[in-house]
C-alpha cells in the first residue's frame, strides 16, 4: 500500500543502516583494541575465562620474581658462608700450628690472638649477614629463657653486680697447675652482700686467659662471656693484697676486681709470667661470673615473669619478646631519669592524656653492645594510668620489653624515677630464620629456606683456646665439627638454587602456554574481523543508497493529483 504518512521502506533501511552501523563501529573497536571482547555482551564466558587466566598470568610473573630473588638471597648467604668456611680453615692451622714443640709461650700466644680475632669475625659475619632487612645468619630471636632469673634479690645498691662461681681453691706451689699468687678470694670481697666487687655488666664463661710482658709490667687479658677484660701488674700493684682491676675493652664501665694474694715481686720474666698465667688459668678454670639482679620486687613497670604484662611463651606470661635481630645472650634493662620528667602531668602516668616530658631513657646491654631507647618513643597500649595499660620498648637490636602503665604505684612506669634495680633476663637461641617464597599462582604452593645461626656460639666455637697443647688439641676437632655444619649449609643451598633455577624455568613455560590460552579466549582474529568489516561497509553504503530512494517514493504519489 502507498501511504504518505507511513514510509515502511525507509524504515527498513533506516533499521538495517543502523545494524550495519553497528557492526562497522564493533569492528572498529575490535582492531583498534586488539581484543574480540570489547563489553561484557560481545562473550561473558570468554570474558570471565580470560580475566581468570590474566589473574593468573599476573601472580605467576610474581611467582618467577619471588624465585629470582630467592636465589640472590641465597647466594648472599652462600657468600657469608664461604667467608666464614674460610676464617674456620684458617682456625684448624692455627690450632695445628701450636701444637708443635718448636713454638714457644709467646709464639702460641701470637696464634692465639689471630684465633681469638678471627672466632669474633665469625660471630659478626653471621650478624652483619642480612638481605634487605632480614638478618640470615644470626639465628632469629629466641625465647626468653630465665624464668625466675627476675627473683634473684641483693640489698647491695651498685648496679649490675657480678658473682663469681665455681672457681678452684687453693695454692698450688709446684706441678704443672702451680699457682703461687691468687686464691678464690682474690676475687671476693667479704664487705659487700654478695662477695662480688665487680662494676658495670660482667656475664659469662671466663676463657682465653693470656698474660703478656709489657715493659715493667704484665699485662693481663681474659675473655668474660662477650667482653674482654684488661689489666696490669707492675711494680706498685704486685704487691700482697693490691687490688687490680680489668676493664672490658667495649665498655670501661665493666670492671673486674682482682685482688693479689702474695707478692708477684718487681722481677717481670718470662718464667714469672708463665707462673701468673698458669695460676689465673688454675683459679679460673671453670670459671663463670653470673650477672644477677640487684633487686627482686617489681620495679617501675617491670613485672617478670607471670604477670598479666608480656607475650606468653612456653605457658607462661613473659615480659620480653625478641626481634629476628636478637642474639641469644643475657641482658640487663633499666630506667634512667634525667630529673626533668617531675613537670605537671610527666611524672607517673599523664592525667591530661599522653603527655610525655623529659629526657629519660631505657638502657640494654648485653656487656659488647648497649642500646638506649627515649621514654618519649614508648608505644602505649591502652590508656596510660588506666587498668590493664601497658608500653612497648623496643630497641635496636629489635628486642621488645613490655612495662606496666597502669597506675602511680610502684610497681608501674613513673617516668620521674630512675628504676632502683637493673633486671638480668636471658634470651635463648632462636630456632633459625626461615622464608618461604610463593612459586606458584597458588598460595599452597611455596618454597621454604631455613637459616640456622652461623655465629661463633652457635658453632660451638665459644671458649675454645690454642694457647696450650692440650687446649689446640680440642679447639681443632670442634673446628672440624664446625666445619661440617658450614659445609651441610652451604649443599644446602645449592639444592635450593638449583630448585629455583627449575621454578623460574617451569613458571616461564607456564607463563608461555597460559598467556597463549588466553589469547585463544580474548584476543581478535584481525583478517576474519577485516573482512566483516568491509561487508558491514558496504552494506552501510547499500542502506544509505536505498535510504535515499525510500524518501522519495512519497514524492511520487503527488502524480496522482495532478
């Protein structure tokens, strides 16, 4: 029927322009974007595969960087380990060295220090050994481990006292043990509590006793847990009931008091020497000095062991949490006030809110080193003066100590007063440093490396000396024992690089085949794409050539009025 007011024929080929139009334009964005998928509508199932399979790709792309990185940290750790294979390779000469008659005192006191120096390099190779911020060879933080060690009481008010025990009594005038000069109270002192007259942090095995000559003088060293100790005899202080004192050589405010009980006498020889050294060695063999506290209550937030206060080891409610950085040892902490903590709202607890004043300071030792953190830096949890408030204290060797916030009382933080004791508390070793890598897409799917410590400690190299036959003799076989743990690491590792070696190549495959899958999903076939769309061009073309005679069929129907 021909109608002006309808035009069906146009209409037609209005809809099909606009089809064509459509897929033209579809096309377009098709090849432009290099994807078949442009909305959701064009295959939701593709779409949904595809973006599944991107996740995919991405994570294993991380999967292969974990893996790279995972062996350049090995490698790290291989490097520390072949410097310290070597330093113990040095050790086992030099404790075959001393054992031959032709070396004399001296000669074995030379190799002695080079084995000394070397054992400490040892210890801090192993520290100084991290990738980024993870310590690799230190052994991690370990537990506290002096359950009660807080209960030790003393009335003696001079900080950090020391006690000597398991010393050998007795003068020995002849024999090869001859010890003409010292007693067991050369290092006692009846005037003080706890027979002790030692200063500062004085802890550990007493090993490495050495006397040299010096001029006019002896010149005594000997090695006390992780410090040093020095001294001289000469001509005034050789004298019966003189008083020497060895200072630690990282710290002078740790001292030891020795106390000689006959007369050296003015004549410094060498076989005098060897007799001063043979007696110290006779005295102190065996020897331990125990820090301990000098006080046992609770002590300005301090709380020990079983309190509310702390993270729980082994059951137990504890006020210490070691870092990674953490080396096992035994440490002492307290609280200094510098007198400027007393202003309104700084002394105690703060009543208008975290008010913190002043320059008071936690102190840390372990005898070789001493770390200081601000009470201002204290993290407090809770709200300070109120129940069950607590602060954090972390210093930098990554140790945490937890003190009470809770209430003036004495037994929570006052900053405006120094702490009356100075707490001992020991960290055990830690159990390693373990990391795992993720070398897959899937989270399960790790690879694990496991750092066991590699310090001096831990390798059994503590105490050990050449300075003697019998002494070499034993320093070389837990040389050897030394040796074997350095190498078991080291085929350790190179299990592990190889693994990552196959993980990279595995994940690069597998990168490969699944990008290649999702192409198979998403990406445009551009030739078939090409050709649809030069058909939808020219049907464009057609619709527009047909709409223009459409348009004008009603013109026609004015004939019929004419």
């Amino acid at each position: 029927m021909l109608s002006v007011n309808t035009n069906n024929a146009a209409l037609t080929a209005q809809r099909n322009l606009s089809t064509n139009s459509d897929m033209a334009s579809s096309s377009i964005a098709r090849m432009s974007s290099g994807t078949r998928i442009v909305k959701p509508s064009d295959d939701a199932s593709s779409l949904a595969i595809s973006n599944k399979l991107r996740a995919d790709i991405a994570a294993l792309e991380q999967a292969g960087r974990n893996a790279s990185q995972g062996s350049s940290l090995l490698q790290v750790a291989n490097g520390a380990y072949d410097r310290i294979g070597d330093m113990l390779a040095r050790m086992k000469v030099l404790a075959t060295q001393v054992i031959n008659g032709t070396l004399g005192t001296n000669e074995r006191l030379f190799a002695q220090e080079e084995f000394t120096s070397l054992r400490t390099q040892i210890t801090n190779t192993a520290s100084q050994t991290r990738f980024g911020s993870v310590n690799l060879l230190s052994g991690g933080g370990g537990q506290y481990a002096a359950a009660g060690a807080v209960t030790a009481v003393t009335t003696n008010s001079t900080a950090n006292l020391s006690d000597l025990t398991n010393g050998n009594a007795g003068l020995l005038t002849s024999g090869n043990a001859q010890n003409d000069y010292f007693t067991t109270t050369s290092f006692t002192n009846a005037a003080t509590d706890n027979g002790t007259v030692n200063s500062g942090y004085v802890h550990g095995a007493v090993t490495d006793i050495n006397v040299v000559i010096s001029g006019q003088a002896f010149q005594i060293s000997m090695k006390v847990g992780n410090q040093t100790f020095v001294g001289r005899i000469d001509s005034v202080t050789q004298a019966a009931n003189s008083v020497i004192t060895l200072s630690s050589t990282v710290n002078s405010a740790n001292t030891i008091q020795m106390e000689v009980t006959n007369a050296v006498g003015t004549s410094f020889t060498e076989a005098v020497r060897a007799r001063v050294e043979t007696g110290l060695r006779t005295l102190l063999g065996g020897a331990t000095f125990t820090a301990i506290n000098t006080n046992g209550a609770e002590d300005n937030g301090f709380t020990g062991v079983g309190s509310t206060i702390g993270v729980t080891q082994n059951g137990a409610t504890v006020p210490v949490k070691a870092g990674a950085g953490t080396e096992a040892g035994t440490y002492t902490m307290q609280y200094v006030s510098t007198g400027n903590e007393t202003a309104a709202g700084a002394s105690g607890y703060s009543t208008t809110g975290d008010d913190r004043r002043g320059t008071g300071f936690f102190v840390l030792t372990n005898g070789a080193n001493t770390w200081t953190v601000d009470q201002n830096d204290i993290q407090i949890v809770g709200n300070e003066g109120s129940a069950g408030s607590y602060g954090i204290v972390t210093f930098g060797n990554g140790l945490q100590a937890y003190i009470a916030m809770n209430a003036t009382a004495a037994d929570s933080f006052d900053r405006g007063t120094s702490s009356a004791a100075t707490f001992r508390f020991d960290v055990g070793t830690g159990g390693g440093v373990e990391l795992s890598f993720q070398v897959s897409d899937n989270a399960q799917d790790q690879a694990s490396i496991s750092f066991s410590s590699a310090t001096a400690a831990s390798l059994g190299l503590d105490g050990l000396s050449i300075a003697d036959v019998t002494s070499a003799a034993t320093a070389s076989a837990r040389i050897d024992t030394a040796i074997n743990i350095v190498n078991t690491a080291q085929a350790g590792i190179g299990a592990l690089q190889s693994r990552f070696e196959y993980i990279q190549s595995t994940i690069s495959t597998t990168v490969e085949n699944v990008s290649a899958a999702r192409g198979t999903f998403r990406d445009v076939d551009m030739a078939a794409e090409m050709t649809a769309y030069t058909r939808s061009q020219t049907l464009m073309q057609a619709s527009i050539a047909m709409l223009s005679q459409a348009n004008q069929m009603p013109q026609q129907l004015l004939r019929l009025l004419q």
